[in-house]
C-alpha cells in the first residue's frame, strides 16, 4: 500500500492542497523582485502543527511520494533533523543531506565547502552559540557585554567576517539560480536537543532564505515552545519567537480514525468469512478479538479521552501480546474478552468516569461499545444488567427480574448468546443470557475460569503484561 493511500480522506484532502499552495508559490517567485522584503514575499517556509504521536512522520512520507509520483521537476527531500543532531553543525549536516540525495547541483556544493571551510569559524563561534544562543530580551548590561564583545575582535576575525558574507552571497546567488525547485521537509525538530533546534531553524531563516526552495516543517507547536522556555527562561516569549521562522502555520487535520488505512488496523478487515469447528475453535479468533478491541478503544478516543495514532498502535500490540498469553478456552469467552478489553483500557490510559453519567455506571465503555456495534436493546441491557450488578461468578448465577422486557424473548436461549462482527453473526461458548419462562425471567451469566471471581481473573491476566 503507498503511503497516500493510509491517509484518511481528509489528510489526502489537505496534502493536496498544500501542494497547489506550494507550487503556485514557485510560479510566484519566478517573478518576484523585492525578495528582501520578507512581508510580501511568496511563501518559503511553511510549519506543519500537530500533537505528539498523530501521524506527521507518516504524513511527511507521503507528501515525499505524492511530489515524487506528480510532480518530477520537484527536487523533494526528507531530513529527520532529530537524527542529525548529534553533529554540532547543522549546516554542515544539512548540506550534506542535500548533496547526497543530488538535490543541489554540483555548483552549489561547491560553493558550500568553500563557505563553510572558509567561514565556518565565525558562523558556528561564540557569536552564534555562546551568545546569540543564549541572550534573548536584551538589557543595559546585556548590551554592555556586546560591545565589549566586538571591541575585543582583532582584524583577522573582522576579515572573516566580511569574506563569510562574500562566500554566503555567493552561495545563495547560485543556489538561487539552480533550473529545479527544491522542497525540503523537516521532521522531528521537536525531538532536537534544544540548541540545535533554533540553531537549525535560524540557519534556515538566513542561509537557505532564496528563491526557488520551500521548506516545510512538521512539528508539534507546544514542543517547540518549550524548547524555547528552556532556552531563555522565558515562557512567555515562545508563542511569539516561532513567527520569524515561518511564513504560514497550518494544522495537520485530526485523523478520521474511523478511515485510517494503517497496517495495524486493515489486517482486522481482511478477511471475509468467521468459521468456527466442532470444537468451537477458529483461526480467525484472534481478528475478531482485535477488531473488538480497536472498536473499544475508538469508543475511548471518541467519548472518554483523545489518544494518538501512535499511542494506539503500541496499545494494540501490548493487548496482542495479553491475548497471546490467553488460553483458547479463555478466547472462546466473549464476556471474558469485553471485561478484559475495558480493564486493560482503564489500567493503561487512567481512564475516570466521573464526568459521565449513564444507567451503567461500572461498564460505560462496555455499554459505549454496544451502542457503537448497534446491539439491540434487548441483549445490551440484559448484559450490563448482569454485569452493573456484579452477577458474573465461576458458576451459574441465578438472577431474577420481573420480566417486563424479556418476557417474549424466546430466541435467548442458554448457550445462544451471540454479537455481530464484520456482518457476521458470531458465537461464543459458556455465556448464559437468558432463559424465559411464562411467568419470570431468569438471567444467567456464567464464565468458564479457574479463578474464584472474575476481578481475580481479570488482575492475575493483566499481570503479566503490567
């Protein structure tokens, strides 16, 4: 599968149209003259926000494979700044990225060995990093402390100075003039070291400020911030500092989890038919317990508490492993695998249910589930009935009602207890819904476990993967 195609509809959307919005800023710096005006120049670097663990990595892919598939006369790079810092200079390292995957030409190259051999010593010097890096909000003595700084050059570092500005014209001039576009994307600078970040990010903003080159950034905003409280011991001058680095900020979409096409969550939907053998035992089991388990947590996302692409994909595999370390007889159970779901959730993600109301107070996911799987009434009050007042034993457990709404219900017979899954009516073994009599109703509920009661079961279960 490519990578476009895992977006959901609504990333697919908006990756489209960042790129009419990229290339109309090509054509429009073809012909724009006044380039240092940076108010009214055609857009250059552009941010891409969103949270921690949302697919940027994955959405950054993408754009990569959409330009390369669309659009050849596009000189597309990926750089996972975060991979890269552990080199001082990040120039030096983002040339080399460049030069590597050809998407400068040699000329350019060229010209940038010349500048950073030449001038290295005063671009990375105490000018950037000793001070710069660490003087924000400037006061008297701050001031003070850069006049004395400058008096103490001698001639040879004035030189260099005025040769560092030579060789940098000439290397933007040719970059600047090269027949490709160039869009550079940039990723993880929010897992930078600190220093490296606005290092990068400043680098960016004065080296590579020509035309002909777009940047675009995928980071996560509230990161960044605090990166920069680090830096300066000043929280409130983050919100404001990002502004110089980019020309637009736009939000990623929030992801329709509903249409994520993740490998993760398609290998659940893949197949057609849920068999089952005289023994009640099935291939498919595991499937139909990991489609229970995504739609639960999807339950979560939407009702209970937001989680992230990434953070589900881990949860999912850490409950493979838990339902892996089930016994068959365990799997057949489906009560035993909706408990062991909600528990699990509760354990992992802290969930609380005090701001929600329901008629379940104890299983609202569980009652959230059915609602989100369309049971019928009938069956999903029948089993949260059971289940909210704790009748759920190792053995048979008589529960009486005055039958009002289970009066008729013939078709819940004992060992009839079925769900629907993938349109597909499917049965488990060992759970007694009901058995209808003219004149009451009696609910059962059973579990075939060797523990004494179910919260036993259910903690010695979660142990293992505690």
């Amino acid at each position: 599968m490519k990578t476009y195609e895992r977006l959901t509809k609504n990333r697919q959307d908006f990756l489209e149209a960042l790129v009419r919005v990229v290339n109309k800023s090509f054509e429009e710096q073809k012909e724009f003259k006044d380039w240092g005006n940076e108010d009214i120049r055609p857009v250059q670097r552009i941010f891409i926000n969103a949270p921690w663990g949302m697919g940027k990595t994955l959405f950054a892919d993408a754009i990569k494979e959409y330009l390369s598939e669309n659009y050849e006369e596009i000189n597309t790079l990926y750089v996972n700044s975060w991979k890269m810092d552990f080199y001082d200079e990040p120039m030096k390292a983002l040339i080399a990225e460049m030069s590597e995957d050809s998407i400068i030409t040699v000329e350019s190259t060229e010209k940038a060995k010349k500048f950073l051999k030449n001038c290295g010593k005063i671009f990375f010097g105490k000018i950037l990093k000793n001070f710069l890096l660490k003087r924000f909000n400037l006061n008297d003595k701050d001031i003070e402390e850069m006049k004395s700084f400058f008096n103490g050059l001698d001639t040879s570092e004035l030189e260099d100075y005025k040769n560092y500005k030579k060789l940098l014209e000439e290397f933007k001039d040719t970059l600047s003039k090269e027949e490709r576009p160039k869009i550079i994307i940039i990723d993880e600078l929010d897992r930078c070291r600190p220093d490296y970040a606005i290092q990068l990010l400043e680098i960016i903003k004065h080296i590579f400020d020509v035309k002909n080159i777009i940047f675009l950034f995928l980071i996560n905003r509230k990161q960044l911030e605090s990166i920069v409280s680090t830096i300066y011991m000043n929280s409130n001058l983050s919100i404001k500092y990002f502004e110089k680095f980019y020309d637009i900020e736009l939000n990623l979409p929030e992801a329709n989890y509903k249409e994520l096409n993740e490998p993760e969550f398609q290998v659940v939907n893949s197949f057609k038919e849920y068999k089952v053998d005289k023994n009640n035992y099935s291939e498919n089991r595991d499937l139909v317990i990991q489609k229970i388990f995504l739609d639960m947590i999807f339950v979560v996302n939407d009702s209970f508490s937001k989680i992230s692409i990434r953070s589900i994909k881990k949860l999912l595999k850490k409950f493979n492993i838990l339902k892996d370390s089930l016994i068959e007889k365990e799997k057949e159970q489906h009560i035993l695998i909706l408990l062991l779901i909600e528990y699990f959730l509760k354990k992992e993600l802290n969930l609380k249910y005090d701001t929600i109301i329901t008629k379940y107070n104890k299983h609202r996911l569980i009652e959230a589930y059915f609602i989100k799987i369309n049971m019928d009434d009938t069956r999903k009050n029948l089993i949260l009935k059971v289940l909210e007042n704790g009748k759920i034993n190792r053995d048979d457990v008589n529960f009486l009602d005055d039958g009002k709404d289970f009066y008729k219900n013939e078709e819940y017979k004992k060992n009839n207890y079925k769900i629907t899954i993938f349109r597909n009516n499917i049965y488990f073994q060992n759970f007694k819904s009901a058995v209808c009599s003219n004149l009451k109703n009696t609910l059962y509920l059973s579990v075939d476990i060797e523990e004494t009661d179910i919260l036993l079961w259910l903690e010695r279960k979660y142990n293992f993967i505690k």
